[in-house]
C-alpha cells in the first residue's frame, strides 16, 4: 500500500482509502508537518458589494501548498482535520494570517476592511483546543469587528455550555458572525432570535442553477433575502460565477456577491492589487 500511495501521491485522499486507519494516520501525520513547515497558506477572496461593484470585504481560505508545489484544496483535508482536533490549530493559525492582513489592507484603503475566517463546529467542540481558543480569543479582543466569523447553523443548534460560551466571547469581542452556506442545513431558523448574526451567506448551490435548470432556487433566495433584511441581516451570495446571476442578485436585492465572476481565492498580494484597481 506504501508504494502505490508513494506513485500516486493523491490516492491516499480518496474516501474508501482515508477510511483505513492506516491511511487516516498518515493524512493526520502529514497535516501535522504542513503545519510544523509552514506549508498551509491563506487566500484571500473579494467579496463585492452589488450596489457599487467595490470590493468589500475578503474570505480566508486554506491552502496546502505541498514541498513539489502542488496545491491541496480544503474539501481532501479539512474532513480528516476535523476528525482528529487539528481543525482547531488550522482555523487558529488562518486567523494568526489573516488579523494582520486585515490591518495591512485596511492601511491600503484608508478605512477599516474587514476579514472572514471559516471557523468549524469541531473547532467550538474539541476539548483538545483549548490553548489556541485563548490565543485566538487574545487577537480577537483587539480587533474585534475587522474580522468576521463564518459558522455553519450546526454551531448555533449546539446548546452545550461550552458552546455557548465561546459565540458569547466571540461577541463581547465585537467580531461579527456570518451563517455560511445558509438553507441548506438544518432550517431551523428559531436560533437567529436568540443569537445575533449580521451576515447570512446564500448557499452557492441555490446561486449555481438559479437560472437554468431549477428556478425554484430563484425563490428560495427571495426568500432568504426577505426574511434576512427584515431581520436586518445583510445577504451574501456566493458561487456567482456568471453576469447574469449577478445581474438577478443584484435586481432581488441581494447585498454581496462572492464568486469565480469576481475573482477566486487569491494571495494577499494579488488581492491587494485587486483592491487597489477597484478603487482607482
Ligand atoms: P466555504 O466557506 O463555503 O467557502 C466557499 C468555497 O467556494 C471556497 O472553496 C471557494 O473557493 C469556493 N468558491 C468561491 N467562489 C466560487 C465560484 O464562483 N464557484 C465555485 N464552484 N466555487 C467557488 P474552498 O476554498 O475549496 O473551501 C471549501 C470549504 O472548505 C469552505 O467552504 C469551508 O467550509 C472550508 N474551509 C476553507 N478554508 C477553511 C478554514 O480556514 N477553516 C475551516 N474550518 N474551513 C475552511
Ligand atoms: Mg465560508
Ligand atoms: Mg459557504
Ligand atoms: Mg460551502
């Protein structure tokens, strides 16, 4: 097995190999080591604002940038990351990255940008994370709103204590909460009265056929849109990837826009330029 997967260095990602223990081990000692290296790295992609076409704010997206350079998307790691407790050290070093890159970009503007960072529910969950937590809760207390938290409605259904108690610090620090991938979870809504949140994300799978094979999508983010405003939340959607999707976003009074169309994840450096033609 050693020397298939030393040929063929993906095989070992594939979901009926990483189920063996064996392989399993070998993805996690792998994580380990990219971590140790320095090997993960943060992009950063746009996320515009429809009225004005300006780019507003950027997601944090993971990166493994593999020794022979190739790079590992987030979907053949994040899982294992999850599993095993690393997720909680992963999502704390992406905000060690992304804190300072806020503070630069908004340097580069002149007014406060605003970051956000994908945080999982094994990250609020694993007992095993409990260092990086205060560090993360010691960069958060001083910059507060310029970064913004994505959690999936999972961590707002969880009524543990221990929970609870970290979306309230996250909040007395003044960080602000989007709810990603949102109408595809749970639905239950009930917990956006009891939680403050600012932003939901529009689901990219609504965005995806919206206006080919399923318009029904059309509605649910009608829907989303309504009820979020009236709430006073404000709406991303992500996954646009064509001008006519934004063009109907933007009609359906949808906020933000996310997407290929724009830009996909890029380096701090790239974005920058990014931001710096949009505002010239
Ligand atoms: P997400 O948070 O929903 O992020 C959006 C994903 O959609 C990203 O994939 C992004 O590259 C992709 N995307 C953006 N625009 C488009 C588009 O127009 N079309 C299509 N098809 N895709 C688009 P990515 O970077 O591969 O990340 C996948 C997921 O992995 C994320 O979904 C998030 O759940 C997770 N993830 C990424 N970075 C982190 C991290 O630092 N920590 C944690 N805990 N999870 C992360
Ligand atoms: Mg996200
Ligand atoms: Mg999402
Ligand atoms: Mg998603």
């Amino acid at each position: 097995v050693a020397k298939h997967a030393g040929r063929n260095r993906f095989s070992y990602f594939t979901p009926d190999i990483r189920d063996s223990a064996w392989a399993r081990l070998r993805v996690i000692d792998e994580l380990r080591q990219a971590l140790a290296r320095c090997e993960l790295q943060v992009h950063y992609q746009p996320i515009v604002d429809l009225a004005s076409n300006a780019i507003v704010k950027a997601e944090a997206l993971v990166r493994w940038r593999r020794p022979d350079g190739t790079l590992v998307l987030p979907q053949q790691f994040i899982g294992v990351a999850e599993e095993t407790g690393l997720i909680g050290e992963i999502d704390a070093w992406v905000l060690s990255q992304a804190v300072p890159c806020a503070m630069r970009l908004g340097e580069l503007t002149g007014a406060p940008f605003q970051i956000s960072v994908n945080k999982s529910p094994a990250g609020f969950m694993s007992r095993l994370i409990g260092h990086t937590w205060d560090e993360d809760m010691a960069l958060l207390d001083r910059v507060g709103a310029r970064i913004a938290v994505e959690i999936t409605e999972g961590v707002l259904l969880d009524d543990s204590p221990g929970v609870r108690d970290k979306l309230a610090r996250l909040q007395r620090a003044g960080v602000q909460f989007t709810i990603d991938d949102f109408g595809i979870g749970y639905s239950s809504m009930a917990y956006l009265n009891k939680f403050k949140v600012d932003f939901l994300k529009i689901d990219q799978s609504f965005v995806k056929d919206m206006l080919t094979t399923n318009p029904n999508s059309q509605i649910f983010a009608e829907t989303i849109i309504a009820m979020a405003h009236r709430l006073g939340l404000k709406v991303i959607a992500e996954g646009v990837e064509t001008v006519g999707q934004r063009d109907w976003l933007r009609q359906a009074g949808c906020d933000y826009a996310q997407g290929f169309l724009f830009s996909p994840a890029t380096t701090e450096e790239r974005f920058a330029q990014l931001l710096q033609a949009g505002a010239a």
